[in-house]
C-alpha cells in the first residue's frame, strides 16, 4: 500500500491520527505525518477511511504492485 500526504494541501485537522492512530501521527506544527515504520499502511484496516476522513482531501491511498 502506497500513502501519499499531500502537505501543501494539508491542515492539521487530525482526522487521520483519530481514525487510524497506528498509522498517522501529527508533526510538532500539528501537521498529519505517517508513524515512523508504518509507511506502508501495515495492513491497518482504517487507513482508507482515514483518507476518507481527510476534509481537504490531502490524503492518497494506492495499492503497491506486487513483484
């Protein structure tokens, strides 16, 4: 799984760290930011509704292909 998160766009609304803590953290400026060593989604059933929460949409979900 790819996660892409767009900072220009982002706000720090947080709705990313509440819907899917395992995977997305807030930075020192309360900007989203994934959790060091959970880049790749770590098979964390809420990080497409976390996206989905996002309400600027700053959040890109994407299945990796597999080699």
């Amino acid at each position: 799984m790819d996660i892409d998160i767009d900072k220009d766009v982002c706000i720090g609304a947080g709705q990313c760290a509440l819907a899917a803590p395992r995977v997305f953290t807030q930075d020192d400026d309360g900007y989203s930011m994934l959790v060091p060593g959970r880049e790749d989604g770590s098979g964390d059933p809420m990080v497409r509704e976390a996206a989905r929460a996002c309400p600027v949409g700053a959040i890109t979900v994407s299945e990796t292909a597999s080699g």
